[in-house]
C-alpha cells in the first residue's frame, strides 16, 4: 500500500464525552448522531449535525446503582433503544431525538437486550417499523414504535433458541419487495453460531415456520464472548457481512433475491465466503482475539491490545495500525469498544471518558493492486482510477496468457494497452514466435481502440492488417485448394471475415495501396468487392462482363450512386452478353438517353437472329416511343429501319400511320426523317410504306403512281385522300382510271362497263368525257350511249338551277331597291322637351354651342343629333363623347380619327336628312358620306343605354382609379381636439 499517504486516520472528537455523568460504557452511531451510554445510567445524545446534546436519566425510580449495558440508533438518527440494568434488575427504554424524556417499554421487563436489527428500507423519522431485539436468554421479539404515539404499538415474541441457549450478540436485517408482498432476510449471532433466516410475509409468519424445521446456522470452534455481527451497507443495501466469532472473522457476500437455495426451500443469500484466523495477524506470539471489530468496503478495522489494526479484508493483510491518544486516566482500561456510522461513512472508538473518530481516506485507490495480486483481473479492472492503471492490470493478463501459449487471447490484451508498452515491442513479440494469426488479431483489437484522431496510425495497421489476411488465405488455398467449396472450411470463415474487415475499413484504408495489394495477391474476388465498396463500379462491372455474369453487372449498374455514362459505356457487351436481361434492365429506368444506347442496339440488331426471335432492340425502341414519348429522331429513324428489314411490313404500317406528336402546337406529328425513310422502304421494296410516305410528304401524284404498281384500291384510297385541290384531285383519280382503262384485258364491252362502274365510284368528279380520251378510236359510241346520255341529263340538270339562281339574284336586287326607298321616308316624332340621355339638355333647342357638331351639317336651328328605335335620344357630340369614354382604347381612337378626317372634309355641306332619297344617291357617294356612315356604325349601331356597351359597365367599379384622390377628400376623419361632450338628462 501506499504509505504517503494513510486510508484511515484517527481524530480526537471529544474528550469528555460523558460530561460527568460516569463513565462510558457503550456507544452506537448513525446520521452524525453519537449516544452514549454511562456506568452511573445516564444516556447522551451528541447530534454533530446541528451540534446540540441531550442527556437522559434512565435511573429515576430504580434503587441501587445503574448502569447502561447496551445503546442502539438507527441509521437516521432518529430512534434510540437502550438497556438499563442493575440491583434493580434489567430494563429497556426508548428515545426519541424529537422527547425530552424516555419511554420504558415494560413488557420487556427484565430482559436484556444485547441486539437491535433495524428496518434500513422501511423505517422514517416518525415510526421505526419492525424492529427486532435480541436477549440474552437467546429469545427474539419483534416491537415497532410510533413518534405520535409516545409509546410502542406492539411487542411480539418471536423465536428462542432451544437447542443451544445462548445470547444473541448480534443482529442485522434486510428486506426486498417481490410480487407476493416482503422477503425478510435475517442474520443472528451467539458466541459460537450465525443464524440465517429468510421468508415472504409479517416477521411472525417468517419464524413461525421455523417451529417444525432447523434453522440454517454455522458454527465456528472456539468461543468469544464479545461476539459481533456487522453489515457494509452501500446505497441503503448491504453488501456483505462479517462476524467476529471464537474462530476468527467469517465474511462473505450478500446477494439479496439469488436463484441458489436450501434443499428445504429456503434462500440462500450468503456467498463467497471466507475466514479470517486470528493466526493471520499475529506473527511469531499467540494470536490475541479482538475486542470489537467495525466493516469498511475494504478493510476490517480490529481492536486488538489498545490499537486498531486495519486489515484488507481481500489480502488479508494488515495494512495500518492506529494509535490512540488517550488520557492518564483512561489507560488502564484502554480503548473499550468500536462502532460505526454507515449513513456518514465514519467510525467510532471511545474509553472511558473520550471519542475517537477514525476517518476513512480514499481506501479503495489501491484495491486494484490487491486484486491484481490476487489474479483477479476483472475486480482489479473495476477499481482502475486511469488508463495508467488499467495498463498494468492488461499487461499481466497479457503476459500470463504469451507465457501460456495462449497468443490470440495475449493479442486481446496487448491491444488494450496504451502508455506502458510500445506498439512497436508488442508486435516485435509476436513476430518473434511467428504468431502471424495473433498479430492479425492484435492489430485488429488494436483498430478498436484507437480514436478516429489517429488517422495515420489507423491507415498503416489497416493496411498491415490486410496484408496479414491475404496472406493467411493464400497459406490455406496452398495447403488446400478445395477449401473453397467447403463452407466450414477454416479458409471460407477468413475470407468471410477478411470481407467484413474491408467493409468495415473502407473509410481508412489507401484505396491505390490496396488495390495494389490485392492485385498482387492475386484476389480478384476481393478486389472486385473492394472496389464495389470504394464505389469504382467501373472495375466491378468489367470484372463480371469477362466472367459472363450480366445480370450481377446489370445489378451494379442499377445502384443509385452508379453514374448514368457507365450504362452507355458497358451497353455494348452487355447487350451482346444477355439482350434479353439488358434490355429489362434499360426498361426499369427512365433516365436513359436512347441515342447514347444506339451503337449497342445497332451491335445487336447486325447479328442473325432466329425467325420467331424477339428482337429486344425493338421491344426497348417501342418502350421508349410509346411508352415514354422519346421525340429523338436517331431513335425513331432506328425503330424504322428495324421494322423495315422485317418480312411482314404491318409493323411498318402501323408506326408510319402514329401520329406521335399529335396535339402539339406547332409541333411535328412525326420525329423520323420521311426522306430517310423513303429512301430506307424503296431499298427494302416496302412499296406500301413508300406509298404512305410519298402521301405524308404530300407528293399525291408520286403516291398514286406507286400505288398503281401495287393495288389499284390502295391508289383509289390515296387519290381520295386530297380535298382542298379540286384539280388535283381530279387529276390524280384520272391517272387512276387510265390505269384501269388499260389495265382491263377482257372484252371490249366488258371493259366499258368497268369503266363506267369505276366513273360512279368517283362521286360525279370524273365525267364520261373525261375518260372517252383512254379508249381507242375506234370504239363505238354504241357501247357509251347510257354514260352520254346520262352526262347530258346532268348538264341539262344544271343548266336548269343555273337559272333558277339568276331569277332569284334578279328578285332579290329588286327587294333591296324597294327597301332602300321605305328607308328614306322612315322618320321618328320626337318631343319638345325630349332631353339628351347624356347632357339633360333638350335635343329640339339648344345653345349655340352644339349647333356646329364637328363632321356634321347644321340643321336649321337645330344641333345634330341621334334617335334609336328604343326612343332615347342624344346629341352627336354627346353621343361620340360617351361612346368614346366607355368603349375600349383601339375603338375610341378609331372613331376619334373619323371625326378628325370629317373635320378635314367640313366645307363639303351635308344634304338636308329629309331629302328623298333617289336611286342615283345610291350609287354616287361622297368621301364625306361614307366616312359618316363609317362613324354612324361605329357610334349608332345599337343604343349605349340598352345594348352591350352597357351590359359590358356593369363590371366596372363605381369608382375608378383615377377617382382615388376625390374619394379620399370625402373621408370623416375624427378630431379629438374637435369633440365636445354633450350631457343628456336623465
């Protein structure tokens, strides 16, 4: 241990303590509370915590001398059991840290109590709960106490020993919640046995078992009549035990709810335990027994011979020895007792007349020391402070498992290390064995350990690291070349783990380096799942190619992170590799650019393929235009030339006839090339598409003369395909009848006949006279007769409705003669006091002002004006006015340009409106009239009150923009300044 610095020390607390009450004669501890018991009956009650002090007098109304045998406190400080005895016999007296005076529990008259256990999980300030005492004629009893109450509840016998009667001289007792209610769990000691008692229920219940069955006990040779038992309570919990027996001190564990049991059924709570002789501390004399003994976490504080000797409760050994400094008087008796508080984590000595207090310094700091000694590794691990320490603990592991042999599990520990070996000596080790699998191992655990910080450090042994592995693989494929195929080969497990190492690496490793590596080591495999992890998917999709595999290449190309050029790149190989799988492939994405893909498909579609072969070119050039609308001509131009190799030209036919750019504006209705297309179908003699094509192109008559060569039918569906060109159309049903004047082979008869059939398929375009050229001539006009005649109705038909035309021409010019003379007597009455629908000013006299109207002749006295059928009325100026503010911009200056040019024209007088109109004014007008006319229609058409000029100012807003400003000077705006209260009676 340590000697700078001492774990326990020992502190004056008080000197005289019994205040001149006696002497001390016990003492117990709890919650920096100290009572004292006194040889002349007096209990002290020291409280350090807010340092005041009590003094009880247990003697009143005893006779003879008193004396206090025996003080216990709980761990709060709060409740105080204490045993009085003398000539008068044994009593027992409880106190409370709230009274002033004692209460005598007198049912336990004439017993005396050498042991208290407390209920540590239960017990408060105003109640101690269950408490249970131990006599000196070896009996239990159970007592619980109210603060309230000012007097116990109850007391209840429990147990009494029957086989040996002996005094119980220590008690201690724990509790734990399960589902059926309360474990009790108890420890009892005497001068030469420890009780153990455990159950679920009231502490009644617990022992009232123990009437037909043994109680678990141990018992030591020897015998000690200051026999104690103490509990290391840590967290509110105890941990483990000791007990000061005629043998020596026998601890152990405590494991509170353990599975491990008595074959009875009872639990078996105690564990790891061990004794403690007396022989132990004492080298070369007789080993004394100690007096009184208190329990540390670590240590064991005995008082032997006046002194306290702390003794490592692990090793054994004892490790300090504390002096006291007592008076002159107190000598001769020495130290008496010890006791300790485990709510404060101090302890207590005392003689006759002081208090001593022995501090506790950090004991644990060296236990790693004395586990390690021990070989407790794991113990000695979890009482490390630091890495330094923890290092040392590592490095005898390490040590002790390389002196073994055992390298693998050394590597594990040598890889923990960080400041007390090298990493250069450590590998040196393992080189020097040629343990290259716990080198391995060493440097992987070591990869665990180092922070992300140590980049470089991390690179290099990742790249060893590698190295190690490819080298265990290619000594295993040598010892064995099947290894291989044997899953549970040791070969298939490192490369298996070899690929999780790359996997997890990824990151550190130098992607040059180890590329290097695993090229030279000649794993391609690994190689290619490498470079599959540094995401170079060019390497990986080329490595499958060559090994025929497509569809894993296809897989890799898939991956999202895959950039789009190496799908046009590999395109090539892997549509010649797997077409069917390629193709599928291209489908699942709607990225691809066609055009980029063409020299693969081009590849593919110059290779022979069988006749009931899909071709996969085609499948993937119909997705693209039918399925994703693809507007590029390569690949519509390449669709084509697909189908037009094909023997069966419906195909053809029936991508010539889509109209795939169809409700487009301005837009093509097709994206191939229609003379690439011609040129393409004539070379492949695909003469029904070169008709289809020719008509496209609107070359009819090169279409029909082609589609004569094929089928007249075809030539007469084409010819009928032109509408807006009457002559052509003709032209081009001419061509197809001299065809079929021609082509007729039968007789002469028969062929006229024909002829005159294909005349009435023509809805009347062609005529008799136009196909009489196409015969010979000598035909005889006997054989047209009917087809003559029956032209000549159909122009005798025509000339008829010829005429009925211009007779009905005729009668209509004289309507519109008779019309326009009833037109020029139409009038209307207008009132005297008739009013302008704009001005309100009266139409029939007005000031002179309006009596001029600019483009208008003065009528007398009268301003020019307008009436409408509808009866409103309005003077022309006022009239232009309106209509020019409510019509749109382009109208209002077209009718202000009227006015302007009849201004221009104003010396020309107008004719009086009331003149008859005869038929030479009709036809002679003046530039000034015709320009009136033009502005009586743009201003008189319909009447702006009742026609749409004012449908239309029905969704104007009543006030305008430009009206903002007048409309804000209306607005109320409130003057505080301005008010005036008015005060109205009530």
């Amino acid at each position: 241990m340590d000697q700078a610095r001492q774990v326990f020390s020992v502190d004056l607390l008080e000197r005289f303590a019994a205040k001149g009450r006696g002497l001390i004669t016990c003492m117990a501890a709890g919650n920096d509370v100290i009572v004292l018991g006194t040889s002349k009956g007096w209990v002290i009650r020291h409280d350090f915590g807010i340092g005041d002090s009590h003094e009880f007098d247990l003697t009143v109304g005893r006779p003879g001398e008193q004396s206090i045998h025996r003080v216990f406190v709980d761990p709060g400080g709060s409740h105080c059991i204490a045993s009085v005895t003398g000539s008068g016999g044994s009593d027992t007296f409880y106190i409370h840290a709230k009274w002033s005076k004692p209460r005598i529990l007198s049912k336990l008259k004439g017993l005396v109590v050498n042991a208290v256990a407390w209920n540590r999980q239960q017990i408060t300030e105003a109640s101690t709960k269950e408490v249970i005492l131990g006599m000196d004629n070896g009996q239990l009893h159970e007592i619980a106490v109210d603060e309230k109450d000012k007097r116990e509840k109850y007391i209840k016998f429990l147990f009494e020993l029957s086989e040996l009667p002996e005094a119980f001289t220590g008690l201690q007792m724990e509790t734990a919640s399960v589902s059926t209610g309360t474990r009790y769990y108890l420890m009892a000691v005497t001068p030469t046995r420890l009780y153990s008692f455990t159950g679920i229920g009231s502490l009644e219940a617990v022992f009232a078992k123990y009437v037909d069955r043994a109680v678990h006990f141990m018992e030591l040779p020897g015998e000690i009549p200051n026999s104690e038992l103490h509990f290391f309570i840590k967290q509110r919990r105890a941990v483990h035990f000791a007990w000061l027996s005629g043998a020596g001190i026998y601890h152990g564990g405590l494991n509170f709810g353990a599975t491990h049991s008595f074959p009875d059924g009872d639990e078996n709570f105690v564990e790891n335990k061990a004794l403690l002789a007396y022989s132990r501390l004492c080298e070369g004399s007789e080993a004394l027994k100690p007096s009184s003994f208190a329990v540390s976490e670590f240590h064991f504080l005995l008082l032997i011979a006046n002194k306290v000797k702390v003794v490592n409760r692990i090793s054994e050994q004892i490790i300090e020895e504390l002096q006291f400094d007592q008076t002159s008087e107190s000598l001769s008796r020495g130290i008496i007792g010890l006791c300790s508080d485990a709510t404060a984590g101090l302890f207590y000595a005392y003689d006759q007349n002081s208090i001593f207090q022995v501090s506790v310094n950090d004991e644990g700091r060296d236990m790693w020391k004395v586990y390690l000694d021990i070989k407790d590794y794991a113990a000695a691990l979890a009482n490390c402070r630091d890495q330094l320490q923890r290092d040392q603990v590592y490095l005898v592991q390490a040590e002790a498992a390389f002196a073994s042999r055992e390298f693998l599990r050394a590597a594990s520990f040598f890889a923990k290390i960080n400041y007390v070996l090298s990493f250069e000596e450590i590998t040196l080790k393992f080189v020097g064995v040629g343990e290259q699998d716990a080198l391995r191992t060493f440097l992987l655990r070591k990869l665990d350990n180092l922070t992300r910080d140590d980049k470089c450090q991390i690179t290099m042994i990742s790249t060893w690291a590698t190295e190690l592995y490819l080298d265990k693989i290619n000594r295993l494929l040598l010892e064995d070349d099947t290894a291989l195929e044997n899953h549970n080969s040791e070969c298939y497990t490192i490369i298996k783990e070899f690929r999780a190492f790359l996997s997890d690496c990824k990151d550190v490793l130098d992607e040059a380096t180890t590329m290097k590596l695993l090229e030279s080591y000649g794993r391609v495999e690994e190689l290619v799942y490498f470079a599959s992890l540094k995401e170079q998917y060019e390497i990986v999709v080329h490595h499958y190619i060559q090994q025929g595999e497509a569809k894993k290449a296809l897989d890799v190309l898939q991956k999202p992170a895959v950039p789009i050029d190496l799908q046009y790149k590999f395109a090539p190989d892997l549509i010649m590799l797997d077409a069917y799988e390629t193709v599928e492939s291209w489908m699942t994405r709607k990225d691809l650019n066609p055009r980029k893909l063409i020299p693969a498909m081009m590849r593919y579609s110059n290779e022979p393929h069988a006749k009931n072969e899909t071709h996969e070119v085609i499948k993937y050039l119909e997705f693209c235009v039918h399925r994703l609308h693809n507007e590029d001509p390569g690949a519509h131009n390449l669709l084509l030339s697909l189908y037009a190799k094909q023997e069966d030209d419906s195909a053809l036919l029936r991508f010539l006839q889509c109209k795939f750019g169809k409700g487009r504006e301005n837009g093509p209705e097709f994206f191939y090339d229609p003379k690439y297309a011609l040129r393409l179908c004539l070379k492949e003699k695909r003469m029904r598409a070169c008709v289809h094509i020719y008509s496209m192109m609107s070359m009819h008559e090169e279409a029909v003369a082609l589609a004569l060569q094929v089928d007249p039918e075809l030539a007469m569906a084409e010819a009928d395909k032109v509408e807006d060109d009457e002559d052509l159309r003709k032209k081009l049903w001419l061509m197809v009848a001299k065809h079929v004047v021609e082509q007729e082979k039968g007789a002469k008869r028969e062929n006229i006949r024909r002829a005159i059939a294909f005349l009435k398929e023509t809805d009347g375009l062609l005529k008799i006279e136009d196909i009489l050229p196409f015969f010979p001539d000598f035909a005889l006009i006997d054989d047209f007769k009917e087809a003559i005649c029956s032209s000549l109705e159909d122009y005798n038909k025509q000339i008829e409705q010829l005429k009925e035309e211009m007779n009905d021409a005729t009668h209509g010019a004289d309507n519109i003669r008779n019309d326009i003379s009833a037109l020029a007597q139409r009038y209307a009455v207008i009132e005297r006091d008739e009013e302008c629908g704009v001005c309100r000013r009266k139409i029939l006299t007005v000031s002179g002002e309006y009596r001029m109207t600019r483009g208008y002749t003065s009528t007398g006295p009268m301003a020019p004006f307008y009436v409408f059928p509808c009866g409103h009325a309005f003077h022309a100026e006022c009239l232009i006015a309106h209509v020019t503010r409510c019509t749109n911009e382009a109208q209002a200056e077209y009718i202000l340009d009227l006015q302007k040019q009849l201004t221009l024209l104003g010396s020309e007088t107008r004719r009086d409106q009331t003149n008859g109109i005869n038929e030479e004014s009709i036809t002679s007008v003046t530039p000034a009239e015709k320009l009136r006319s033009q502005l009586d229609d743009a201003i008189a058409s319909e009447c702006p009150f009742c026609g749409d000029l004012m449908i239309r100012e029905i969704s104007l807003p009543f006030i305008l923009p430009e009206e903002a400003q007048q409309v804000t000077s209306w607005e109320i705006k409130p003057s505080l300044a301005n008010q005036r209260s008015l005060s109205l009676p009530v």
